[in-house]
C-alpha cells in the first residue's frame, strides 16, 4: 500500500499539466512538438488564435498524441482565457503567443498592445487567480525577445541586465509584457523565468521575415528588398536550438530569472543575403551570382534598429546549454524544407499575405 502510494505520487509529480500558447507559430511549432515527444509524461495543450502567423500543418504531425490538445483561443480575449484556465487547471504555462513582426507593428501598433501585453497579462492573472503559490508546483515562463534592449551600436552586447530601451512598437509591447511578468512576481509571488532571444531562423517561419521572404523570392525569381544598405546587424540562431533553451530552462531555472539565449552569430544583412544567394544558386542549379542580381536596395524601415547580439554565456555556464548548429548548416536544411515544402508555402503565401506584400513592398509577391 505504501509503495502504492509513493508510485502514484511520483506519477502525479511527473505528470504535468502544461499550457504552451502560440504553438502553431514558428517557434511554438517546435517548442510543442519538442514537449510532446520528449515529455510522453506531460499533458500539452497548445492555446493559438490561429492569425495569419499560426498554421496547424506546423504541427500535423504531432497532433494525434495522447498528450497532445489544440485549443482555439484569443489570449486578449479575458473571459476566454478565465474559462480555460477553470476547465483545463493549468499548472504550467510557456507563453509564445504574440504579434511578431516589426513592419507589421508600425503599421498597426494597436493590435500589439492587445495581444502582447493585454494578452499576456489576461493569462498572468489566471495564473494568479488559479494557483497556490505556496506549493512550488507552477510556472510562468514568459518567452520574450533581445529587442527589449534596444539597438547596439559595433560595439557590445546585451546582457541579462542591459537596461530596457525598445525602439519599435513591437519592441515596446514585448517589453511591457516583460514588466508585468516580473510585476507579478515582485507583488503577487507569481513564479516565472523570463527568456530573451536573438532573431530566429528555420523551418515554418512565415515569409514576412527576413530569411524564409527571401528564400521565397529567390525561388521565385523575385526581387530581393534590402532595407536601407544592407548593413544593420542581426544574431542568428536556428529554432531547434531556440526549443531546446526553452526545455533546459523550463526544466533547470530558479524562479525569477531571466537568461539571454543567443547565436553567437552575428551577420550583416547583406553578407547574410549574399551567403543565401549563392546556398540557392547551388541547391537550384542557378550560375553563381544569378541570385544576387535579384537585390534591390528599398526605403529604410523607420526606426530601424542597427544592432542586436546576445551574450548567451550565461546560459552556457549555469544550464549547460549552447547552439548545436553552425550557421551554413543551420541555413542550409532551413533551405531544403522550404524548397520541398512547397505546398505550406504557396498556401501560406496566398490570400492576406498578397494584400500584405502590396501594401508593404509595393509589388506583387
Ligand atoms: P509567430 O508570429 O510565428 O507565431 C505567433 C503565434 O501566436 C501564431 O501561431 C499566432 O496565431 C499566435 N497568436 C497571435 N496572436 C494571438 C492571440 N491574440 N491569441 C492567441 N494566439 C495568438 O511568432 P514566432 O516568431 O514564433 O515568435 C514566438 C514568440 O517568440 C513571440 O513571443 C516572439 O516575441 C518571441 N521571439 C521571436 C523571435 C524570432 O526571431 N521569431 C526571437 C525571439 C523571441
Ligand atoms: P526581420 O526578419 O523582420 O527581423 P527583426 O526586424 O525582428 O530583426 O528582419 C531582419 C533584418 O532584415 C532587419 O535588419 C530588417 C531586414 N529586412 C530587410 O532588409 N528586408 C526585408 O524585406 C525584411 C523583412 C527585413
């Protein structure tokens, strides 16, 4: 009888109840899959709104799991989200759901502020409402972006304690869904780990981002817009590397803090678009420069920050975790599953995203 009871109280603590929102986005995608193969153990439910960013092909394949349930649901939306929470008993929460993509942020600023901080804080107060702080048992982990820093300059790198200075719209939503995670945690005794992480590349990233829009374009003969001359500077990491920081935090952070997830990767655009060129010449069997020719230099974006690298040696010292990519590796197979999933990005880039392309480019995608 006791050994009975030891059994199903060690099954008990091992079976976790884990609510993992924007799951049928980019990053979500690999962070649930990762969960729902890794953790047979654990009960996944992924809460996306499904806009244009959230796809469930992203996912199909993981979706008859046992451990595996989609709820279709607005984090902005209050009661919505109390419901769940009631229904389901959350223990657990890795919070991706977001607007993401900065060009989109300057057009429409609003729909920013709704989801990514309304929504976050609608799911904070769920939390709170719904759990014992006392027991130690949950978590709030916040999934956040190195663009609350603000912009560098050549020189330097952002820290776990750089001092917040965002300069986009989206930029400012995910700063302040950062301070009322921490809010929460100072006045309410919430638990939760914050991550901030340097631009993301790989497989099911929407093509309004840099990488996959020009893999896309190049595919398609288009022209490649590079903003301004080419010469900001971005930290580029591969998604898997991205979910796995996310498992070894998840599974290996005190409460309460915060770690910086990076590359150690930094590229100009233009050499990184060059790189991507003559990848796609090779894989297309193009002459080498063909693809190059498709650059076009556009109108800056406003605001447009210079800079963005990670210090992820924190991480590295106290969870052990570092890239396991090198970057021509890493953008080689983001290559390749653009190029054989062709049918996930024609029907991605149809309907809204024609209006998008126009409205943004002014050119037909
Ligand atoms: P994404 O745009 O690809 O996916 C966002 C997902 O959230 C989509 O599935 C969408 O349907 C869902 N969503 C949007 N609004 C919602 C709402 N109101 N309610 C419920 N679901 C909603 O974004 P991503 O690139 O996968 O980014 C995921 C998270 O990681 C975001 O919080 C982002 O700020 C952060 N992040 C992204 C990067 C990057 O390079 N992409 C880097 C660092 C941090
Ligand atoms: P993006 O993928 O939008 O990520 P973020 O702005 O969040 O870093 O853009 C990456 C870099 O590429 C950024 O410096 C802006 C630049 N860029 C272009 O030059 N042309 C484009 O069409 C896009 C979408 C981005």
């Amino acid at each position: 009888m006791g050994i009975e009871t030891k059994g199903s109280e060690i099954k008990e603590d091992r079976m976790k109840k884990i609510l993992i929102t924007g799951g049928a986005g980019f990053i979500g995608s690999h962070v649930v899959r990762l969960f729902v193969n890794k953790y047979p153990e654990y009960q996944i439910f992924n809460l996306d709104k499904l806009t244009y960013a959230g796809n469930l092909r992203n996912i199909e394949d993981i979706e008859s799991n046992q451990n595996y349930s989609f709820l279709k649901a607005d984090i902005s939306d209050r009661g919505k989200v109390e419901e769940l929470f009631e229904i389901h008993k959350f223990d657990f929460v890795i919070h991706l759901a977001a607007e993401s993509h900065v060009d989109r942020s300057i057009k429409n600023p609003l729909e920013f502020l709704n989801t990514n901080i309304v929504g976050t804080v609608n799911l904070l107060d769920a939390c709170r409402n719904s759990w014992n702080h006392e027991n130690g048992k949950h978590l709030f982990y916040h999934v956040s972006t190195d663009e609350v820093f603000g912009s560098l300059s050549d020189q330097g790198f952002f820290i776990e304690s750089t001092p917040y200075d965002p300069q986009s719209p989206y930029s400012a939503s995910k700063a302040g869904s950062d301070h009322f995670v921490r809010a929460y945690g100072n006045t309410y005794g919430l638990p939760f780990v914050i991550s901030n992480c340097s631009n993301n590349y790989g497989p099911n990233q929407f093509p309004e981002k840099l990488i996959p829009l020009f893999i896309n374009n190049i595919k398609n003969n288009r022209p490649l817009p590079v903003y301004g001359k080419g010469d900001n500077v971005r930290d580029w990491l591969y998604v898997v590397d991205h979910a796995r920081a996310i498992d070894m935090i998840f599974h290996g952070s005190a409460h309460g803090k915060t770690y910086n997830i990076g590359g150690f990767n930094e590229w100009k655009n233009l050499d990184l678009i060059k790189v991507l060129c003559d990848l796609m010449d090779e894989k297309l069997g193009r002459s080498k420069g063909e693809s190059q020719n498709l650059i076009e230099f556009v109108t800056d974006r406003s605001g447009h920050d210079f800079r963005y690298a990670i210090d992820a040696s924190m991480i590295k010292k106290e969870l052990g975790w570092e890239p396991s990519l090198q970057f021509e590796e890493g953008l080689s197979k983001t290559i390749d599953w653009y190029l054989s999933n062709d049918e996930w990005l024609k029907e991605v880039t149809s309907g809204e995203y024609l209006n998008y392309y126009k409205n943004h480019y002014g050119a037909e995608a």
